[in-house]
C-alpha cells in the first residue's frame, strides 16, 4: 500500500513539474507571427492573444472581409504590426505564396502557426476518396508545404512551428474518417520532423498541439446530435497553443487531461471496444 502511494505522489509531482507555466509574455513582444486560418474560430482568438502581447502579425485564410474585421480588431488590442492575405490551402501554389509574402512583409519568421482546417461532415464514412485526397491537401500537405517554405528562415531566426492536431490525430474517431486521417498524417510527419531537426541539432522547434473539443462555432455545428462531450473555450485553447510554442514544447494537451485520454487508450485500448459496444447507429444514405 506505502509503495502503491509513492508511486501514485511520484507521478503526481512529476506530471506537476512537467505542466508548470514557464510561459512568459515578454518572450513573444515584437516577434513575427504567420497564423493561418486566422479569419474566425481559434485562429482568430490566437491573433488576439498574439495582438496583445505586442507581436508583428500576418493572418491568412479565405475570406477577406472576415480577416479584415480580425486585423482591425488585433490592431486596437496592440498588435505591433498587423497585415492580412488571402490564401485558399486547396490551392497547391498558395501555401508557399503566403510563406514567401510573410517573409518579405515581416522581414523573416519567428512563428509559423498551421491552424487552418478545411470542411469536413460528421458522418459515417460516404466511400468518398476524392473527398479525403482534397482535404488531404488542405489539412495536410499544405501544412508541409508551408513547413518546407518555411525552415529556413526559421533557422535563421531559431523559430518555431506550431501545429494545431486533435485528440482525432491520436484516437481514430469514428464519424470523421477524412479529418482523423489528416490529423495522423499530421502528427506523423510533424514528429518525424522534431525527430530529424533534433539529430542535425537545429535550432528550430516544432509543437504539436493536441486539442478536445473546443467550441467554436464550425465545430458545434458539426457535432450537433453526435456527442454530448462537454466543449472548451477557444479563447484558452488559443493561449495554450501560443504558450506551447513560445516554451517549445514538442507535443502539448489542451485540455490537459487528454494527456491521459491517449495514454488510457494506449494502455488499455480494450475500454475504446467496450465503449463502441455500446453504440448503436443506422447509416442514413
Ligand atoms: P474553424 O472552422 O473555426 O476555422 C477554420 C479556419 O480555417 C477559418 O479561418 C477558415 O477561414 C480557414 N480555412 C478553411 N478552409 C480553408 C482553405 N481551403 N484555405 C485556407 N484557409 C481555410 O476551425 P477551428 O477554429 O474550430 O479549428 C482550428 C484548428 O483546431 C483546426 O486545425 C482544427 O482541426 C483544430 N481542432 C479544433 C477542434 C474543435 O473542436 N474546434 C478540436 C480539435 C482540433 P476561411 O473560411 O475564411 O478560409
């Protein structure tokens, strides 16, 4: 029994010690900040975040009004510098044009933040390949593209990526075959990066954001009558991934308790088969 609860503090402390808040606001004053799919949801909280604690940023997604609303707004919250660019990420040329205008405008690259995600239903799989090669490219190879773009630059200034993956990257959800396929992709190639950047001792970081639910408005939409799971804010899920990546951290937890909803699942994957088992649902065609 003494030893089960030395273990049980052990882990305690540890995990305590392993989830302090190193973060310091100052360390992003005046940095320069690319954050795609920036023009509502998440992205859109993170340039606020970034806007106030003084960073040079450049939003990118579709629609140009909506950004533009966005970038007055990080303009009166305190943004140094704030420009704006369309970009569609099915579009394969668009990812290293907007790298490239960043990196003119902003005079290099501190923090390349891949945010942006594309339109999938919540549905049973429709047999639908082409669906999944195009938002493959959208979730997936642009992230890359704008990687590659990006690295050397990055080296240059000891940057930092920031990915924004899913609990979908680590547990393969049902109902979202496509997005949970790019969202493995991601963590994939992501931590293979942070691999090979670590054995050539580079200077740049990569940080792997794994986020729950959050509660932006595409996703409430989309989940409506699938699940009942509780939804965070995204304003706080928008700082976790900024500080995530400020303190290089390579893989982070928003809400942290999903650090344990994958290390469960690992452990045990049975409990996932128990909990299907209970569900029962007719595909509508
Ligand atoms: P939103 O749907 O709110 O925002 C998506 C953003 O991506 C928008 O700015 C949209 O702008 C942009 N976008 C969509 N398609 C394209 C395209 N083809 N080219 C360029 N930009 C595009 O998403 P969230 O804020 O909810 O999600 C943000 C990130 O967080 C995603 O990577 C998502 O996978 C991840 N995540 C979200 C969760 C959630 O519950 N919300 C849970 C787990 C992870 P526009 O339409 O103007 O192009």
């Amino acid at each position: 029994m003494k030893a089960y609860l030395s273990v049980f503090l052990l882990s305690a402390a540890l995990t305590a010690y392993m989830w302090r808040d190193t973060f310091d606001p100052e360390s992003v004053r005046g940095t320069r900040v690319l954050i795609t799919g920036a023009s509502s949801g998440i992205g859109e909280q993170m340039a606020y975040h970034y806007s106030k604690f003084g960073a040079q940023i450049i939003i990118t997604a579709r629609r140009l009004e909506a950004l533009k609303k966005v970038a007055q707004k990080c303009v009166k919250l305190g943004a140094k510098k704030m420009m704006y660019m369309t970009g569609d990420m099915s579009d394969p040329a668009d990812p290293e044009r907007v790298v490239k205008y960043a990196v003119e405008k902003l005079g290099g690259l501190d923090f390349l933040v891949l945010n942006h995600v594309g339109n999938s239903n919540v549905e049973f799989w429709n047999r639908d390949a082409d669906h999944v090669r195009s938002i493959m490219q959208v979730n997936f190879v642009s992230y890359v593209q704008m990687a590659g773009a990006a690295l050397p630059v990055l080296e240059k200034s000891a940057g930092s990526i920031i990915v924004v993956s899913s609990l979908a990257g680590k547990l393969a959800s049902p109902f979202v075959a496509p997005y949970t396929s790019t969202k493995f992709a991601m963590n994939g190639f992501f931590g293979a990066l942070q691999n090979e950047l670590a054995i050539q001792k580079s200077n740049v970081s990569v940080s792997i954001m794994i986020l729950g639910l959050i509660d932006t408005e595409s996703a409430m939409n989309k989940i409506r009558g699938f699940t009942t799971m509780t939804a965070y804010p995204a304003s706080e899920a928008a700082l976790s991934i900024i500080k995530a990546g400020a303190t290089r951290q390579k893989e982070a937890f928003y809400p942290w308790f999903h650090y344990f909803t994958c290390l469960i699942n690992n452990i045990f994957p049975f409990v996932k088969d128990l909990m299907l088992a209970g569900l029962s649902m007719e595909k509508k065609d």
